[in-house]
C-alpha cells in the first residue's frame, strides 16, 4: 500500500463500489489487508469493513473467500478528480 495507485485504488473502491455491493448484499463484509497500509485510511462504514494489517500467512489468508481484488488508480493517468 506504499504505492499510490494502491491506495488511491482501495480509496476509490471503497467509497464508489463498496456501497452499492452492500446495497445488494448487506451481510458484505470487506477486509483490507497488505503492507503498510496508511493509518489513516478509513472505511466508509467500520461495522462491514475490517483492516487487517499483518498477515502471517497471505496464502493461507486468500484460501476461504470468495472474492480478492487488486484495485489500482492513478491520478497520472486519469487526471485529479
């Protein structure tokens, strides 16, 4: 997450998308996890949205859920909004 695309990827992400999934499916729950996520980062609603920092075991981690994603975004490409 040391990486801007990264973050501004899981930011956009999580105030664009992650409202209308919950929208559909209100039992979602959405766990973040990587290095060096920043403090700061805030979910939209904490109660569905889970900031796991450390992993012992990343491909341990990804083996029961359903669904990863890998959201990029940069402002270079796209231009600030």
């Amino acid at each position: 997450m040391d990486w801007a695309p990264n973050e501004q990827g899981l930011k956009w992400f999580v105030q664009e998308v992650v409202p209308y999934v919950i929208k559909e499916n209100p039992e979602f729950v959405f766990r973040m996890a990587g290095k060096k996520i920043p403090i700061g980062f805030i979910c939209i609603r904490t109660e569905i949205c889970l900031l796991i920092v450390k992993l012992p075991d990343a491909l341990k981690y990804h083996e029961d859920k359903a669904i990863m994603i890998v959201p990029l975004l940069s402002e270079a490409a796209y231009g600030p909004k």
